[in-house]
C-alpha cells in the first residue's frame, strides 16, 4: 500500500483502522472510510475494468461514480459502484468485462476494429439477410452487458423503507445547502437534508483556500456541520441517493447504511411542501484523443483522493483544465507534494489573478489558450500532447497523471425532474432554469455561482423562500438576504471550450457504452441530427452513468456538429433525464419482505394440534391438512360418518341497519331480500354488472332493519367498498359495520353433531325448533353467545356458530372435549374441499373465474328477476346472457377408471380445448373419482364423454361422462335430520 | 405516489390510502328499454378525459368513504377549490 499523507485536517480516512479486502484473489489493505475504489487506487491499481464494446483499459476517473469504470463485482453483486461504496471489512472485489486480467484482456483487439463498428452497427450489418438476425442477436447478447449474475445468486441483506415527512427538503448537503436548511429551520420548520456522500460539506470539504473571515473552507464546512448537527428540526441523510422527484413534492431517494445501521439500503419517499435543490456541479469530462486511459482523471478527483483520502493520486502531472477550481487543485496538490509539469488553460484570460500569481509563486509553467488533445501509453498513461487551441502548436510531455477537465456543468439532475423549464445560458455555458415550478427553489453552485460567500446567501435565501412557501412570515429577511446576494459576486463566465482540435477516432463522449465523438457525426449523418436522437441512436448516455458524462458534451458537440456556434440563436439543447437519478438495486425498491398473514382467533390452538399443516391462503394462514395423509380420508370420513369441525373464522361477516338496509341488500345481492325471514338464513350471491358471480354467502335477520351477513374469505376485505359503491348515488339511511374479525366462527358437521351441541346448551336444538336453514341466537357452555346457523355446504346436518372471537378458543375447546364420545376430529381446508366437491359447492375462484355469469355455473335460480326497481347490480347482464349460446358451462363428471382423478387444471380436449377441470378428487365416501370442470356447453350434457388431457401426457387420455350434481345424497336429505 | 387525494371526512391524505373508482357518469340507467349496446356503454365504456375530469375515490386505509373529487389527468394532480359541477 502506498504511503498516505499525514495530517491533513481534511482527511476522511482513519490510518489506525485497517481494513483487508480480497481484490482478484489477492489480500489488500485499505482503511476505514475509503471508498472501495480509493482503497484499490492505494494498492497501486489502475485498471479498474473494460469497457463495454471496445474492451479498453479503464480507471478511476471521477469519485462520484458518474460512469461504467469503476463498476465492480463485490461479494457476489455485479454492477457495485466502486467509486461511491464504503470499504467494508474482507469484502471479495472482481473486476467486470474483462478477458483474462484487466491488465491483459484477451478481447482489446476488438479496439482496433472500431472501423467495422460505427453507431448502430448491429442495424447495419446483421440484418441482411434477415434470417440470420437471430443468430447475431444471441452473440451480441453474450457480448453485450458488464456484470454476469449467477443463477444461484440471493441478494443478501436488509432493505427497508421509510416515508419521512417534513416541511422542507434539501436535495444536496454543500455550503449552499446547509445555510438553505438552517434557514428553514430556524424559522421552526422540520427539515429534511440529504447527501450522497458520507458527509456534509460538499465542495466546501476538500479546499483549503481561505474564505473572506480567513478561515479555510473545509473548516468553514465542519461548522456549518456542527450547526446542522445541533439544529433538531434538521434529519440529515448521509449516504442517501436522490432518485426521482415527483408532482406534489414527492422526492424519491434511497440511503445505503452504514456498518453501525440497522439496513443495508433503504428506499426512501420524501413528502413535503417546498424543496430545494442545492446540488453544486460536477466537470465537463475534456475531449481528446484517448480521453479515457487510465491515469486520466477530473480535478476534483485528484483533489479528493489527495484532500480526502491521502493519496497522492501520481508522481509527473499535466493539468489541462477550464476554471479556476483547476489552478487551485494544481498550486494545492503542489503543495501537498505533487511534481505538476504544467497547466494548460483552455481560457485565454479570466483567470483569477491570486490564482495564477500563486502558480508562478510556485514555479509551475501556465499555458494560457492551450489545452491536450492527445493521451498516449497502450495501457495507462505515458505522455500527452498539449497544443493551442488552434492546432498549430504542439507539446509533448512525460507523465502518468493527466488532471483534465472541460470545466463545469451543473448537476441539474433533481431540477429537470421536477419540470422546471431549462435552458442553455452562453454567459455560464451552464443549462439552468428559466422558470421554477411551484415551491421548488435552487441554490448555489448549480445557478453558476462560484463565490464561497454568493454561495452560501444563496443558499439562504433559497431556505428563507422554502419557508416562505410553508407560511412563514419572513418577507423582511427575505428581502434582507436578496439585498445581501446581489451584493455580492455573481454567476462567473464559463468555459466554452467543447473539444481538442484534431479528429482522432478514439474521443470518447460516452464511457460506458464506448461511444466516440465519430459515432455522434455518423449518427447525424443518418439523419438522427436531433440530440434526443443522436442520443437513442449512439446510445450515448445510456449506460449505468445516467449520462454523468456525455450530459452536458453531448448537446454540445450534436450543436457544434450542425454549425451553431456560440453567437448563434439556435437553442442547445438537453437531453431529458428521466428518475432514477442514480442506479440503484431492485431489492431496495422491493424493500422489506412483507409476509405478514391473518390469523384467525383459533390459531394458537391449531398450532397446538398434533399434525396441523398451515398454508397460506389469501391473506391468511389456515390449516390445510390435520393428517400427513394429503387425501384426508380419515378426516373426510369422521364428518361422514360421526363429526367434525372446521375453523371458519376467516368468513367476511357483516352488519347491515337502519331504515333503508333492506334496499341495500336488494341492490347488491341478486335475490329477494325481503324475503329474508327472521329465524331463517338465506343464500344468495352478487354478481358484477356483467352478471358474473362475485360472492356468496348467507343473510339472516337480526331484528327490525338489521340484518347479518356473511362472505366468502376472499371478499371479507371488499364487501363494504362493494356495498358503498353500488348505493353511493342514493341517500339511503344505513350503517355498515364489518364485524369480520370481532366473530370467530366454527362449522360442527357431521350426522351427530346436534347431540353434542345439546351437551354445551339448554337451548332445544331439535330438527323441528332448529330446522334446516335455520337461525338461533343462544349461550352456550355457560354463559357464551352465539349466533348458530344450520347450512348445508358440506352435505350433513351441520352448525355453523359464530362466537365472540375471545371465546371462540374456549367453545373449540368445548366442543373437542365433549365430542370424546361422539368421535370429534377437527379437519382442514383439504377434506373441506372434497366434502363440498361431493356436494357440488362451488368455491368462488376455484370453480368460477371472472368470466362465468351465474347461469353459466348453474346459479341461475339465485336470481329473482322481478325487483328491476332496485337495480340490483348485474341484473340487465343477467337478462342479456339467460339463454347466450356458446359459453362455458359448469358440469360435474365421473371418471370412467374410479381410483384415477386427473390433476386440477387439466384440460378437457377433443380436437382442440374444449374446457378444463376446476376440482377432481378421488371420493372415499362414493368410491368414485369425480370433479367439476367448465365445458363448452355443447359438451355440457348428461352423459356426454370428456377426453381429459393432463400435463406431460402424450397421446394418452383420461376419460369421464358428464353426471348430474350433487354426487353425494342429491335429494339432500342429510341437512334435514 | 405523488399523487395526494382531499378526503371530506380525513382531510388531505397521500395516495396510497385509496383506491380508484372510476370517472364520474352519473347513476346506473333504468332497466326499462334498455339496449345491449347502451348496457355495454354503461358497464365498458370509458370518456378517458385528458385534461380535468370529476372522478370516484375510496379511503380504504381511512374513513372507508367514497367520494369525488376532481384530478388534471394530465399534470396527475388533484384540482382543489372548484365547485361541484
């Protein structure tokens, strides 16, 4: 590991805590708070990867991952920016897209035949003739992409979410920032700060020029720091990514957890009345002959890894720079112990005379008006050629370190999202906004601002305007602060500077998809003269980068290319960037694992019972089996043959009163309600306004214009939106209360099921006072209410009791000690759904899909045709398809070889499909295997031969004939009892 | 969601507590006369309005209310003040 500098007060890294990280299977060191990139550049590596296309040595080049270098692999995850993610403690690194070493990939040939490879190449050469197309599409496919996952890779870690709320929102936490969000806060709003680096301070953090109270900047930083710390109306969000900004003032934005943090990402969704975006700038990438060797690196990355990270990022440097953040990088890194050859400018004049009066201090050759135009070195850098801006005079010098930059561009990501209107300014060569969308304010850097102290009164009085939005009463300090900014200095002239003069090959626009300033020319020489074009077509800016690097370059060479020079009025124009802002994992959106099932109030009891299977159906987690015998016989059997009971509770159940309850059962419900007596329950369904069956269940009357209810599992969650907005044009006077979880509910079926219930009551339970279908409220077990139904769903005399849900547990208990004598059992989900099959219950979603009317499953008799007054929902449908022809029908079959169910789901053919089974079960009960499939209905007559095709079958069938339902006592007289 | 929708019972709440109910057509036509086609009109068909339109809300995670309000489906935002057309 190369030596660090020591005791500088910028540094970020800590020397005393070392940390091993395993990079291509070799152990190095790097420190706590590196990135993973600087510790790699610490070890001496300067081959990051290979880039996309042309397999070209690529290194560390910004520090805030704005492009494809530094993707890595990192224990197992491809596609880690290597630039912005913390070192953690024996972390394995790989390099990406590369053929042997990064150092020697077999593929950089491919580098040579950038002839044979111009933008859209793949349209050009591997369509003709068509057919071959495929073939060419798979090996691109391989070819193409930079990480490879592994079929048996798992995401690990913990991704959570939250959704903080706030007043305001500061997007980035630099100078501009910081005094945005003290402002804010001061004025007692709650602010939310976020910052994509680990900490605050942005470019304030690594410069060590005095500000006007001559005191450093990174010290100026460390107090506006201390002060956002201490303000407790600010939550300050390090490490935190901004994705997307939205309508109403929704930020988007994903944080990435420290070691000491409870999550590894969590997604986050910002809300609040006004935002403020103070993001500073990043650098116009400069264009030359390879741009893109390793050794080649932006200002502020040099500056960082030096300031930030220790290390003296090379030992011969050339500068080619565009501002004055350049000549400061140069004379501080000098002073820090870096051999600087010279610095080019690409300005002329402009420059600050304190800045280029240093550099002469320090003996360090200013090229005025010259600029690089070459890189050479096969691997890493060896030399550059520097020349005028003309082209007729050249230099060459020796070096490994090339500090190259444009000049600026802001990073005004967060301000095109939020639609702000953006266009080209000639005086800062920046895109900033004409016009800012309703409560969005901008502040700092990104306005072309360079001054420490502009700087921060801009940021000011962005956080005064914020409040401002939120009510606050702060017009005379809002006037104050704008008096204060124009003041002083204001928005500095920027560099126009596009590109070297030459026209190499290999100038690249765009990093990560290997696209040269070439590509773009032949891409407007087809016609795609239009950015956004040129841009889809040469697929600039594309890649994972987002367009960090071609953002800005790209508009400017598309409008150079067609002639516009600077004085021209044609616009210059963006490309639109769209969220997210920055690549970020399909885990953190996915965030936490949410398996959080209902449980009804008999669940602790079920675990307790010996053999019980849970799973999961709907929103709940029921007992499937109570035997590992997956048929259930004995279960099925003991209903059959003495009693059962089944833990029903998870039935949506309702209360329906007042004056007009009754007109709303009629709408919803497709029967006569009004004949709905007391002491009776009634069956009825709801269908949709296509008449197709939605749900049903049993109403009962309570008393005077009250009436209970019940649904099926599923619908428990709908049935009040149902009912509300069918009725929500009326002014009917009633009430809904969903009683859903306030009942438990168990169903006692099975021929004895009466004689234990009479052991629990005094109530006379017998067949003439408690018919079937009837309905009886009565204590049970004591003193415990209960609501008891007599229904027929499983084809024996059977009570289903619906219990205070704190009693439930006590009645189950009851129930399966006094049953001791009569056999009881408890039975699950399975043996429930044959027991019903052999009664032809439909189950809705089992046998009923969204399509099938009521008279297409054989519910036609639910509906009562006379009560057109009432609109019931899905009556005019159920008019219109009465006698359709060619629809599905529900039939029941028997198989013609007994012990042979075919599986759910296999389709019933003859020529072609012809319809498929629902349900099919082998029958303990009948010795039979029946089922119930939908058929087209030419098929769906008595006696007619089903072929049945099962999955993986061949050639082969299964037979069954059509059969009447019920299987099982069709004459129903079992209920009756 | 961005998207905050004004409850009149709950006050202004974010998107996610509700669930859509569809445009604002006015109560269900009288079964008496009725044709396939206006029926088919009725249940299917949608104006799909670009520009502001009048539109059904539940609170789902709230009141359990359903409501109108109006919404620019261009801009996805809720139009607040206007009066009840």
């Amino acid at each position: 590991m190369t030596d660090r500098l020591r005791n500088l007060p910028t540094m970020k890294v800590h020397p005393q805590t070392e940390l091993t990280l395993i990079y291509a299977g070799k152990r190095l060191k790097g420190l706590a708070s590196d990135t993973i990139a600087t510790a790699l550049y610490a070890n001496g590596v300067r081959i990051f990867s290979r880039s996309l296309k042309y397999h070209r040595p690529r290194g560390l080049y910004s520090l805030d991952g704005e492009c494809s270098n530094c993707l890595m692999d990192v224990d197992g995850i491809p596609n880690v920016r290597a630039e912005t993610s913390l070192l953690q403690d024996n972390m394995k690194v790989e390099p990406q897209n590369v053929v042997g070493t990064p150092e020697r990939d077999f593929m950089s040939f491919i580098d040579k035949l950038d002839r044979f490879l111009p933008a859209g190449f793949y349209y050009h050469y591997f369509h003709r003739p068509y057919r071959l197309w495929p073939f060419f599409q798979n090996r691109l496919r391989k070819a193409a992409g930079l990480g490879r996952l592994k079929p048996s890779f798992r995401m690990k870690g913990i991704f959570d979410e939250i959704y903080p709320r706030a007043e305001v929102c500061v997007i980035g936490a630099g100078p501009a920032g910081m005094q945005a969000a003290l402002a804010a806060a001061t004025q007692g709003l709650r602010v939310i700060l976020l910052e994509a680096r680990p900490w605050p301070g942005g470019f304030f953090d690594y410069r060590s020029t005095n500000d006007v109270s001559d005191i450093p900047l990174h010290q100026r930083a460390r107090q506006l720091a201390d002060k956002i710390e201490e303000n407790r109306n600010i939550r300050f969000f390090p490490g935190t990514f901004m994705t997307g900004f939205y309508s109403n003032n929704l930020i988007t934005a994903f944080q990435v957890g420290k070691e000491t943090d409870y999550f590894d990402e969590r997604y986050m969704e910002i809300r609040v009345e006004s935002v403020i975006v103070a993001t500073g700038c990043m650098e116009r990438p400069a264009i030359f002959d390879h741009n893109d060797r390793p050794g080649i690196m932006q200002v502020a990355c040099a500056h960082r890894l030096a300031r930030t990270y220790g290390l003296l990022p090379g030992k011969r440097a050339i500068f080619s720079i565009g501002d004055d953040l350049g000549l400061e990088a140069a004379m501080d890194l000098f002073d820090l112990g870096l051999p600087i050859l010279c610095v080019a400018d690409t300005r002329s004049d402009g420059q600050a005379p304190g800045l280029v009066e240093g550099l002469e201090e320090r003996g360090i050759p200013f090229m005025r008006g010259w600029t690089v135009s070459t890189a050479h070195g096969s691997r890493t850098l060896k030399k550059v050629t520097l020349c005028t801006l003309d082209g007729l005079e050249n230099r060459d010098f020796k070096c490994d370190l090339l500090v190259a930059s444009a000049g600026l561009t802001p990073s005004a990501g967060p301000l095109f999202l939020a639609q702000a209107r953006m266009s080209y300014d000639r005086f800062t060569g920046f895109f900033l906004p004409d016009e800012m969308p309703q409560k969005v304010h901008a502040a700092g850097r990104l306005l072309g601002l360079q001054d420490p102290l502009s700087i921060e009164a801009s940021g000011r009085l962005a956080g005064l305007s914020a409040a401002a939005d939120c009510g606050a009463l702060v017009k005379v300090l809002i006037k104050e602060a704008r008096e204060l900014l124009e003041q002083l200095p204001g928005p500095v002239r920027g560099s126009k500077f596009i590109q070297a003069p030459g026209s190499g090959r290999k100038r690249f626009v765009c990093f990560d998809e290997d696209v040269t300033v070439k590509n773009i020319y032949q891409a407007c020489d087809l016609g795609f003269d239009h950015v956004e074009l040129v841009k889809r077509f040469s697929t600039a800016g594309l890649g994972p980068g987002q367009g960090g690097i071609p953002g800005h370059n790209l508009p400017l060479i598309v409008a150079q290319y067609r002639r516009y020079d600077g004085d021209s009025s044609d616009p210059i124009l963006p490309t639109t960037i769209r969220p997210p802002l920055v690549p970020a994992y399909l885990a953190t959106y996915a965030g936490k694992s949410r398996n959080h099932p209902k449980r009804t109030p008999l669940h602790e009891t079920m675990k307790k019972t010996p053999g019980a299977v849970f799973r999961r159906t709907g929103s709940w987690q029921r007992v499937r089996y109570f035997t590992h015998d997956f048929q259930c016989r004995e279960e099925i059997e003991t209903v059959r043959n003495h009693v059962g009971m089944i833990d029903v509770s998870t039935l949506g159940k309702f209360r329906v009163f007042g004056p007009d309850a009754l007109h709303a059962l009629q709408r919803v419900y497709v029967g006569d309600m009004s004949k709905v007596k007391e002491g009776k329950v009634k069956y009825s369904a709801m269908c949709n306004e296509d008449g197709c069956l939605m749900d049903d269940g049993v109403v009962v009357k309570t008393g005077e214009n009250d009436y209970y209810l019940t649904s099926s599992t599923n619908r428990a969650d709908s049935t009040a939106e149902w009912i509300r907005y069918h009725t929500r044009y009326e002014v009917w006077n009633f009430s809904l209360v969903n009683l859903t979880d306030a009942f438990g509910a168990i169903n006692l079926a099975g021929s004895r099921s009466r004689e234990l219930l009479q052991t629990l009551t005094d109530e006379d339970l017998s067949n003439n006072t408690f018919p079937y279908a009837g309905y009886k409220e009565f204590r049970i077990g004591g003193d415990i209410p209960v609501r008891a139904m007599r229904l027929g769903f499983l084809g024996e005399l059977s009570y289903e009791l619906h219990i205070p849900a704190s009693y439930t547990r006590t009645i189950w208990d009851m129930l399966l000690e006094e049953g001791r004598p009569f056999h009881i059992q408890p039975f699950g989900l399975e043996a429930q759904n044959v027991l019903r099959l052999e009664k032809g219950h439909v189950i809705i979603g089992q046998e009923s899909e969204i399509r099938n009317t009521l008279h297409d499953l054989g519910l036609g008799f639910l509906w009562n045709r006379e009560k057109s007054l009432y609109k019931t929902v899905g009556a005019p449908a159920l008019h219109f398809t009465e006698r359709q022809n060619g629809r599905m029908k529900l039939v029941g079959f028997r198989m013609e070889d007994p012990r042979r169910p075919p599986k759910d789901g296999s389709i019933i053919v003859d020529t072609r499909i012809r319809g498929h089974v629902c349900t099919a079960r082998y029958s303990f009960t009948l010795g039979q295997s029946i089922g119930l499939a939908h058929v087209h209905s030419d098929l769906a007559d008595i006696g007619t031969r089903l072929e049945i095709l099962e999955d993986d079958m061949g050639s082969k069938r299964l037979y069954a004939e059509v059969v009447p339902t019920p299987f099982y006592d069709p004459d129903g007289k079992r209920l009756k009892i | 969601m961005s998207l905050t929708i004004s409850c009149p019972i709950c006050g202004k709440r974010d998107g996610y507590e509700f669930r859509f109910g569809g445009e604002e057509r006015g109560p269900r036509p009288d079964e008496e006369g009725l044709t396939h086609e206006q029926w088919c009109s009725y249940v299917h068909m949608r104006i799909n309005k670009a520009g502001i339109q009048r539109e059904w809300w539940y609170h789902q995670e709230g009141c359990g209310s359903w409501f109108t309000i109006e919404r620019d489906t261009l801009t996805n935002l809720e139009v607040e003040g206007r009066e009840e057309t």
